[in-house]
C-alpha cells in the first residue's frame, strides 16, 4: 500500500466502495470525507460567505460515528445546498466524534452535485488496523 495514499474507489456490484486509509481514526475521518466528497462534488470552486458548522456523534462505535457523519454531511449537501470547503477540526474522545467544517450554500440551480448518492451503509464498514499500526475502512455508498 502506498502509504501517502488517502483512499481509492474500489469495484462493488451495485453501489460504489471506497476503502479510507490513515494513520489515526481522525485522518480516517478526514479522508473518508474528501472521498465522499471526490464523488458527490462536481469540481468546480465556488466562493462566497462561509458559515462554520458543528457536528457531534456519541454512538457505541467508531464505524457508527463516521457512518451518521457521512450522511449528515450528504443530507445537508443534498437539501441544503451546501458546498463544504474546510474541515476545521476532528475531534475523537472515547465514544465521541466533534467535527467543525465551513460551508458555502450554494443557488439550487448552480448543480454542485456530480453524483446522487442515497446514503453510506453500514455494509463492510469495520475500522481495521493494519499490522504497521496505519488505519483503514471500507464505506459502501448506496447509488
């Protein structure tokens, strides 16, 4: 594995799969974002007044968290027209996710979304770590 490598799409039947690579559960989450977002986002840059949203996860396991994170983020790009710019912070404590991110809401028409995705499953999605002590998880987004 290429270790600068922060995640690939790799082949599913139906769905698309992306396996998320890091060297801590909080790069985890940051590249499992940028790999949903590589997907969901057409690539075009877009500017304007930025708003910093929170979002906290208290669920019983990490694969949990990441999983209702993902799709909060989906939910909030998909009906609110939100076009997430930066991840401010991630924070994980025991059983807690914190993530801060800026956003940009974007005119309806504009088409910020390249591919729909209905939700990311809970399908795979268990955190691995791999024997040099590197991080990885495989999402399953539901097309």
């Amino acid at each position: 594995m290429d270790k600068n490598k922060k995640f690939e799409v790799i082949d599913h039947t139906a769905d698309i799969s992306i396996r998320v690579f890091g060297k801590t559960p909080e790069e985890i989450v940051f590249n499992s974002i940028n790999g949903l977002f590589s997907i969901v986002y057409n690539e075009k840059e877009y500017s304007g007044n930025e708003k910093e949203y929170k979002y906290i996860f208290s669920e019983l396991t990490f694969e949990e968290n990441i999983i209702n994170l993902l799709n909060k983020l989906l939910y909030e790009i998909e009906v609110n027209f939100l076009f997430f710019n930066k991840i401010k912070e991630i924070k994980i404590t025991g059983k807690k996710l914190k993530i801060v991110i800026t956003a940009i809401k974007i005119k309806k028409e504009e088409k910020i979304i390249t591919r729909i995705i209905k939700a990311v499953t809970y399908h795979n999605a268990n955190l691995i770590i791999n024997k040099e002590g590197s991080y990885q998880i495989d999402l399953v987004l539901d097309v």
